[in-house]
C-alpha cells in the first residue's frame, strides 16, 4: 500500500501553477512519491502532469468538479489518462441532496452514464464519503445503498469521516473489498469536548484494526488528507502523518 498526500490539505498553495509546483516539490522532498490531485486552481491537466513527473511524483486519483464528471465525461477522462491517473473521484453527493433520501437516488440517476462511461474508458469512478451517508431513509444506510446502486463504482472510503458517522471503518473496508482501491487517512481527537481532525496515529482511531483490514482487502493507496490544519502548517501536518505511518507501515 503506498502513502500519498491528499493535495486537499494544502489547497490554500495550488492555486496557480507556480504555487502548484512549489507545493509538489515540498510533498516529494517530504517523501511522498503519490498525490490526490483536488482543490487546485485552474491549471491544465498537461501542465499538472509535467509538474508532478519532473519531480518523481504519482498522481493516482483526483476529485474532480461533480458538474465536470457529470457534463464533459469524455474530456475528464482524456485529462485522467493525460496524468495518468487510474481513479476519477468525486467529493460527495452534491450539496442539496445530502441530508435527504431523493439526493442519493437523484444522484446515482445522475452519475450512473459517467461511472458506466469511466468503467469502459478502463478508469474507476471512486465516491468518497463523509459522515452524513451513514443516515438510515427507510431503515437503509444511504452508504448501502450508494454500493448496491452504483456497482461500476469505487469507493474512497475516508476512515475519520467514517468513525464521526459512527461506523467502523475496518469493516468497511472489508466490506467494499474490491471497490476500495483508495482510502483517506486523518486521525480524530477530542479537544474541549469537541472532535477534532488531527494527523495520523495522533488521536484515537484503531489503526492496527483499520491497516490489518487494508491488507485484506487488497487497498492500494493510503491518501493523508486533513481538511482542518486548525492554525497550524498544512505541510507539518503532512510530515508528521507521514513520518508515524512509516513507524508502522
């Protein structure tokens, strides 16, 4: 299983395709040697791909914009094979539906032709979750039944969000052994009664449950991602997750 960077942590430092680069190198001089390519400025995919091969960097899976992978499938997937990257990812059910019923099925309507399109295009469609798919409509996960309905679908499974949904990220991955090629690592913690997202093996999630899981399930990338850096540097928070997941991995 390699170890990338979620660029998401550090998306504040990718919005110009100077910045881009400068972030790039400081991920690979860390010792990363993969990346998500998400929340980057406008920079076309040829310029993200040279950025990342010069500096020895895989891009392995992207999120994309919802209304892209919805209404330019064709030219999101020729920039996918552009920066050769394998996975087509999708942040979330978008934001209208997300706490109700209809917006997962509105949205496996929506998106089923695109992850059909990707599937033949010899890519993957990956949906990442958050926590609120893990609300019951009619006694039904919406995770469930994102899984049932979407079978030309990888899943991204992020292991904090998981938890704070009060499943157990473990079984998750065991259970979408097969469609979940990609997981997003970040730790949680408790700070004055709140929950808190922090870097890896640094808070309280059950890591030797969770990497045993990983090895089961045939898991190929770990992506660290921390949404909240609370004040502190983004890269730091990169480094330290990465330097503990070296301890262990």
């Amino acid at each position: 299983m390699k170890i990338g960077a979620q660029l998401y942590t550090v998306r504040d430092f990718t919005q110009t395709a100077a910045d881009f680069a400068e972030t790039i190198k400081k991920v690979a001089d860390m010792g990363y040697d993969c990346v998500q390519v998400s929340g980057i400025g406008p920079i076309p995919a040829q310029e993200v791909a040279a950025i990342c091969k010069a500096n020895g960097v895989e891009i392995a899976i992207t999120h994309t914009p919802p209304d892209r992978i919805k209404n330019e499938t064709a030219q999101v997937i020729e920039d996918h094979k552009i920066m050769g990257a394998k996975y087509i990812g999708i942040g979330a059910v978008p934001w209208g539906g997300r706490l109700q019923q209809q917006g997962y099925i509105d949205f496996v309507k929506d998106f089923s032709p695109a992850a059909k399109a990707i599937k033949d295009a010899g890519l993957t469609f990956m949906y990442h979750n958050h926590d609120f798919e893990f609300a019951k409509f009619d006694g039904k996960l919406a995770m469930d039944y994102l899984v049932e309905n979407l079978p030309e679908a990888g899943f991204t499974l992020d292991t904090y969000w998981v938890q704070v949904g009060g499943g157990d990220s473990a079984w998750w991955i065991k259970k979408l052994a097969g469609r979940v090629d990609v997981i997003h690592v970040k730790d949680l913690i408790i700070v004055d009664g709140n929950q808190r997202m922090c870097e890896v093996l640094e808070g309280n999630l059950n890591w030797q449950a969770i990497f045993a899981a990983c090895k089961e399930a045939g898991v190929k990338y770990a992506m660290v991602e921390q949404d909240d850096c609370y004040g502190a540097d983004p890269f730091q928070c990169l480094r330290t997750s990465l330097e503990n997941l070296r301890r262990v991995l």
